[in-house]
C-alpha cells in the first residue's frame, strides 16, 4: 500500500540476522594510547543455529532460496566458519537453492532487482546494515517489523529498530512496524486469524492512503491513524 520506486515489482524477502555475536560482542581494548581494538566474535554454534533456522524458516514458508551474506574474502577465520556452517546446513535441506554473495555486491544487486533475493542468513553486524537499506526499499525504518528467535519458542518482537523516542511526543512516529512486528507474535502464537483481521486492516489503511502519517505521505498523527485500524477491525468483526 506505500508508494515507492519498488510498488510495482514489490519486495518480498526474508532477513535472517545472527543477533549474539560478530562485531557487536562488545569485546574491545586499547593495544597503545591512540590505537583501540574491535574484536569479532564468531562460533560454530551461533552460526549452525541461525543457519538452521534460516532454512527451516524457508522450508516452512515455501521459500525456494536463501543466500548467505558475508565477507569471507577479508574476514577468512571468521566469515569464513559462518560459511562453513551455512554448507553443512544447506547439505540437509537439497530442495532449497543455496547461494553466498558478498555483502557489498548484495547491496548494490537488491536496489537494482530485489526480486533475485529471498531468504538471506548473515552475521549479526551485515543485518543490522542489511536491514535498514532493506526497509529503504519499502518507505522506511517505520514499516519493518521484526523478530527475535531464541530456543524453545521464546521470542521477542519489536519494530525492527527500536523507538523513535525523539518524536514520540509529537504524535507522528509512524507504529506500522510495531503492528507488524505484533502480527508476527500472533502467528507464533497460533493466532493465525485474529492476525489476518489486523494484518488486513492495516494493509487496507495503508493503500487508501487517506489516515497515514507523515512519514509515508500523509497528515494523520500516530493515534489518527491507530485510530483507523481499529475503525476497519472492528468493522470487520
């Protein structure tokens, strides 16, 4: 329902993003006064893990393809063993299409044809970069929800970056990712309908384009357009 360069063809992929690890393991220290050193943290189990279940999400979905993302060509060791572990996941499951490309060459490929990408499994850093261009491509930061998948059906949902705490009392952030982010809860709940209704009314709010916020078009303050939702589900109840 939101107009972009990409309305047309449409986007349509999956963002599987090691989030315990990589760059972010917070591991620095000084060598010498005016030279710090990151450490990139990488194991063999976070990678099996997050590969498993980029393939298993493909597999459950009717995906027909998932790419790794990385930059083994500089990081041998440590994009190296993701990689590694991506092969040995992707041995078990022959009916998906395995692809690797490097991070750099994704990014230019997925702005000139997003249609080539569907699942894509990466590192925890390359997903959070990854997935802000990603949500360039469908109107912005405020449409992509997210998910994040621990063991035995534990999971958090959340707008796939946080608060906007800095417009929050303007009244104008816009909760598209929360709601969708929320939808994704109810499915991994098993409340399949009651997410449909909602997933319904929010993607009818959006295309009218009538009640939307600011950041997609419109006038409509954050609880004008909340307000529109719940107008369509309760119409539809």
């Amino acid at each position: 329902g939101v107009i972009t360069p990409y309305s047309a063809e449409g986007v349509d992929c999956i963002i599987v993003r090691e989030n315990t690890e990589g760059e972010y393991s917070g591991i620095e220290h000084t060598v010498v006064p005016g030279v710090v050193q990151s450490v990139k943290l990488i194991t063999r189990d976070a990678s099996r893990n997050v590969a498993e279940y980029a393939f298993k999400y493909a597999v459950d979905n009717n995906r027909s393809n998932v790419v790794a993302l990385h930059k083994a060509n500089i990081m041998k060791m440590s994009d190296g063993m993701f990689l590694e572990q991506c092969r040995i996941v992707a041995e078990k499951y022959p009916q998906i299409k395995y692809r690797e490309m490097y991070l750099d060459s994704a990014c230019l490929k997925i702005v000139r044809d997003p249609g080539q990408f569907d699942v894509m499994v990466m590192p925890n850093l390359y997903g959070d970069i990854f997935s802000d261009l990603t949500a360039g491509l469908i109107g912005g930061l405020g449409l992509a929800p997210s998910g994040n998948m621990g063991k035995d059906g534990i999971a958090i949902y959340e707008a796939v970056h946080g608060t906007a705490d800095d417009i929050a009392p303007q009244n104008k952030g816009n909760p598209t990712a929360l709601l969708m982010s929320g939808l994704m809860m109810l499915r991994h709940l098993e409340l399949k309908s009651h997410a449909d209704i909602i997933e319904k009314a929010v993607l009818e709010t959006l295309t009218e384009r009538k009640v939307v916020t600011g950041d997609i078009g419109g006038r409509a303050t954050n609880p004008e357009y909340a307000a529109e939702i719940c107008r369509k589900i309760r119409a539809m109840s």
